[in-house]
C-alpha cells in the first residue's frame, strides 16, 4: 500500500540555536621562563599543581617553578597557571617569546617574567596595554633606583606614561609578585558577591620588606606596591594599584564587563535571524547589555549611587543609579541616512557606579570622665 507523508498536513522544522560563545574566566596565570623543558613548537603547557609541574619535566631549581610555588600557595588557591616557554638561546626577546605564548593560548590575563629586568618590563608594558584579549602585567623589581626614587626608574617610567596594564611590586624575594598574581587569580571566581581587592592582602611564601614609612610612601609615589609588616601581627601588600594609579580590581572588572557585553551583543547578533533597525531592534541590543551589567552589580563590583561625572543624554550630574548602572540609546529616527544605510546601530551608552572599596578609616574616639 503506498503511503502519503504527514508533513504535508503537519510540517515541523527544529531550530537548534547556536553554541554561546565561550566566556573568557579572567582566572588564569602565564608564568614565562627559559627553562627548556616545554619545547618552543608547544610555547605554551597547563598545570594545575606544583607536583603537575614535577611530573611535567620542571625540578624545584628552575625559576618557572620557584615562581609557580607562590603562585599556587596562595589562599584561595588559584586552580590553574600556564607556564610558558621564552627560548633566549638565540635572538628571541622577551616580547617575542610572550607574543608567541599569546599566539598559542589567548585564555591567559595575568602575566609573570621569571628574572624580567627593567628594560624587559618597559618593552612588555606597552604590549600590554595593547593586545587583545586584554590582559595584565605583573613584575618584580629591587632596583636600588625605585627605592631612592631616582628619574628614570621602572616604576616612575611607567607611572609617566599612564599604563593601566603593569603592575609592580618593589622585594628584594625573588618573584615576589607571582604570589599576589596567584592570589588576584584564585580570587576571581566570578560569582556572586567575590568582587575583591589585593590591598591588605598575604603573599603566602614572601618576606616582608624592611623599609621605612618613607621608603613605602616614596614607592607608593611612583605608583609602586610593596609588601611589608605593620604592628607585628599584619603582614600586608599595599596597595595593589596599576603604574597610573588605577586600583587592579577596577581594571580587572572593567576587562570582564567589557567581555562580557560583547559576547552578549555578538550572541543576540548570531543567534536570531535578525536585529531589526527598529527601537525594538535597539531595545533587543539594551537587554543584552543588560544581563552583563546585571552579573558585575551581583558579584560587587558596581553599586546604587549618585552619578557625579558629567551628564549624558537624560543622565544629569546628581541623578540617582538605583541599580548602579544605566544603560541609554539615541534614537533610530535621528540616525543619519549613511548609518541607518550601513546598518549601523545608535550609539548606546552605559553608564556605571563603580561599588569601590574602602581601605582607609579614620576613626575619632571622644571620651569624657
């Protein structure tokens, strides 16, 4: 008996929506070094333990493990670090060999250079400001100069140029910075209410500095940060700000929300058959940003406030953020005839109330007999 299909009376079609772009998890560490165990065609391992790195071919001499052994000693313990290989047995610099690294992984933010001098710090600073994905540099330094504050010094050259991407710490501890580079790693879970900052915080496996309170302020001049003791019992790192002054936890949510808000509107662009240039089509694009903006208020970063910069569109200097954030669009009927032909979106601004941090008090105690 021949048979007619049903699909003629009931035609169904399954849609299966794209895979969402994977979002980067702004947690992992890239410690570069000369030691020749990973080859230089592979540039580029993951571990996840120090006895990972032992199996993996390092011995406890090599600095790339030295190195590792603060960075995975740190409370919370950092669950991943790529090691990468700088071949200096020919011409390769050091920009070159984390170029590569980059070329090889793009999952890595924070950066260390095993043994990295001063003119390797300011060749990789402005790399750094720079590369995208973005990421961050993290360095060492116990040139006497920092110290005395003379010009021309790693930090007071970086701290002129107004890099928001290096971060420097002044020990005499071999790789002391690692150890906080392990600490801002493992902290960074991006779950609700773990926004953090790396003022105050322990270097597990570090020596504190023996300076005086104007050696600190002379390295927290030239946007330095150093790890000392105060009243005996607190072993600190202050202050955890980048060469231009910027604290490294706002860089570091900035970087996250700005991912974040771009995969959104790439998913919305990818994921429907259209985005119509419409007000609905530009309210479809606000509802993406939102969610991001959304994730950063949850996790602690932003905050109800007042907005005190300049005004923006319907955004006046003194109105309150009841969410901490609002996301404005000009409108489609004013858009040129070459933008709406090009198909470009309005301009859309999202305006943000950073939650900060505290990390000074001062208290008055009144007392009467």
């Amino acid at each position: 008996m021949s048979t007619l299909p049903l699909s003629d009376i009931v035609n169904i079609s399954v849609v299966i929506s794209p895979v969402a772009t994977m979002r980067k998890g702004f947690n992992l560490g890239l410690i570069v070094g000369t030691s020749a165990v990973i080859p230089v065609s592979d540039r580029l391992k993951i571990f996840t333990s120090i006895n990972d790195m032992t199996d993996g071919g390092f011995t406890t001499s090599m600095p790339e493990y030295k190195a590792a052994t603060l960075y995975f000693s740190q409370n919370p313990k950092p669950s991943k670090l790529a090691i990468g290989r700088w071949d200096n047995t020919g011409e390769e610099t050091a920009l070159e060999a984390i170029t590569s690294c980059r070329e090889k992984n793009s999952d890595w933010y924070a950066c260390y250079l095993c043994g990295a001098v001063k003119d390797d710090i300011e060749a990789l600073s402005p790399y750094f400001e720079a590369v995208e994905p973005a990421s961050t540099q993290f360095y060492t330094t116990s040139d006497a100069d920092v110290l005395a504050g003379t010009d021309g010094n790693v930090m007071k050259s970086l701290q002129a140029l107004g890099f928001k991407r290096s971060i420097g710490q002044y020990s005499t501890y071999p790789d002391a910075a690692a150890s906080i580079m392990g600490y801002a790693m493992g902290a960074n879970t991006g779950l609700a209410n773990t926004a953090y900052t790396l003022a105050y915080k322990q270097e597990v496996g570090v020596i504190p500095e023996v300076l005086t309170e104007n050696q600190v302020m002379l390295i927290k001049g030239q946007n330095g940060n150093v790890y000392i003791n105060r009243g005996n019992n607190y072993n600190l790192f202050e202050q955890g700000i980048m060469a231009n002054g910027m604290h490294f936890d706002e860089v570091l949510n900035l970087d996250m929300l700005v991912n974040d808000i771009r995969t959104a509107v790439m998913d919305l662009l990818v994921g429907i058959s259209k985005v119509p240039q419409t007000e609905g089509g530009v309210t479809l694009l606000i509802t993406s940003i939102t969610g991001p903006c959304e994730s950063a208020l949850t996790r602690g970063f932003l905050a109800p406030g007042v907005w005190n910069a300049p005004p923006i569109m319907s955004l006046s200097t003194g109105d309150s953020l009841s969410k901490g954030y609002i996301i404005l669009s000009e409108s489609i009927a004013n858009q040129s005839e070459e933008d709406r032909a090009n198909r470009i979106a309005p301009p859309i601004y999202v305006c943000l109330k950073l939650a900060g941090a505290i990390e000074f008090v001062a208290i008055q105690i009144n007392v009467n007999r």
